[in-house]
C-alpha cells in the first residue's frame, strides 16, 4: 500500500500525464455509479452544515463560483494547500468534475470555508477543509469535516485521508472523528474510517 501511495503522490506532485489518466478513469467511473446519488444528499448540504452561529450558510461550489474559490484559495496562509491546482481555469475545471464535491461556508457574500470531498475508485472518498485565518477557532472546519465524513460513509464509501505529521489540528481533527492511522510516511499519515 506504501508504494502505491507513494507512487500516486509523486504522479500527482508532477502533474503527471499518467495521473490525469488516472483521474480521468477515476471520474468516469463514480460518474456512472454514484454521481446521482451523491448530487442527490448534496441538495440538502446547507441544512445539514451545523456550525456554532447561523449567521454561515453553505453551499455546494459549481463554475459559477469558481472566482469566489480563486479568491478564498488567495487568501489562505496555509502551509497546507488544497490538493488541486489552484490557477482559475483549474479551478473551474475542478468545480465541473463528477467525483469532486466542492463545498464552501460563506458569511454573507464571503467564503469563509472551503471543504473538497474527492471520489475514487473503488468506494473510497477524501474529504478536506480550510478556514481563513479569522475564521478559524469558530467552529466551521469542524462542522465542515464532519458533514463531509457523514455524506461519504452514509454512501457506503470508506473515508481515506492523508494529513501531515506536523499538522496539529488536522491530526485530531481526523481522530475525534473516529479516523485511525493506517500507514505512516516520513512526512504522512494516511487515515481510514
């Protein structure tokens, strides 16, 4: 499982040719099986996003949006980057894919929050979330992380996810959710649950 893993990050890393086939296999796959189920528990995401406040609403991110994610990606200080690539036609491009489920947390008219749920074959999903920074400590990582776990194992998927040994808060963030350490890298842990 190591090799493998270490393989597709490096592909990934590259931009590699052979992981955009990857992807592209990826996302004909969960188009033909699961994308209408999964729009289908996405339509009610603003209901179900339960953050401290309510003055945070959510919404699932389409191409219309894709500035806004620009925007909210400029923003960040993070040490952390999302694992996509984060130039404008990227991003649109990533908003129109199937087995990508982008979600943001607004306040008004600004993205606060930014949660990506990934698909993969076969029946795995990858859920992320950033917070700029004056929003962080209010609960919306959190909040965001767990709707995210909640839609993938409600589907009967198995939540992978990969977090750096220095990164604190992801660390708990993943194992109050009942997220375990499958493999360690030098730099990596990989979580299942």
């Amino acid at each position: 499982m190591k090799t493998i893993y270490n393989t597709l990050v490096k592909l990934n890393n590259e931009n590699s040719r052979a992981f955009d086939i990857i992807m592209l296999i990826n996302e004909l796959y969960f188009a033909l099986f699961f994308y209408r189920l999964y729009k289908r528990k996405m339509a009610c995401f603003s209901e179900r996003l339960n953050i401290k406040g309510s003055q945070y609403r959510g919404i699932r991110l389409d191409a219309s949006l894709a500035q806004q994610l620009y925007d909210f990606i400029a923003c960040l200080h993070e040490k952390y980057m999302p694992p996509h690539r984060t130039d404008q036609k990227s991003i649109k491009r990533l908003l129109k894919k199937r087995a990508c489920f982008a979600l943001g947390v607004f306040d008004g008219q600004r993205m606060v929050g930014y949660g990506l749920i990934r698909f993969f074959f076969p029946k795995r999903a990858v859920p992320t979330t950033w917070v700029i920074d004056e929003y962080k400590g209010k609960g919306i990582g959190g909040a965001l992380l767990t709707l995210e776990i909640d839609l993938i194992r409600e589907s009967g998927f198995t939540v992978f996810t990969t977090v750096a040994k220095d990164n604190i808060v992801a660390l708990n963030n993943n194992k109050k959710r009942g997220l375990r350490v499958v493999l360690e890298t030098d730099s990596f842990y990989v979580f299942r649950g």
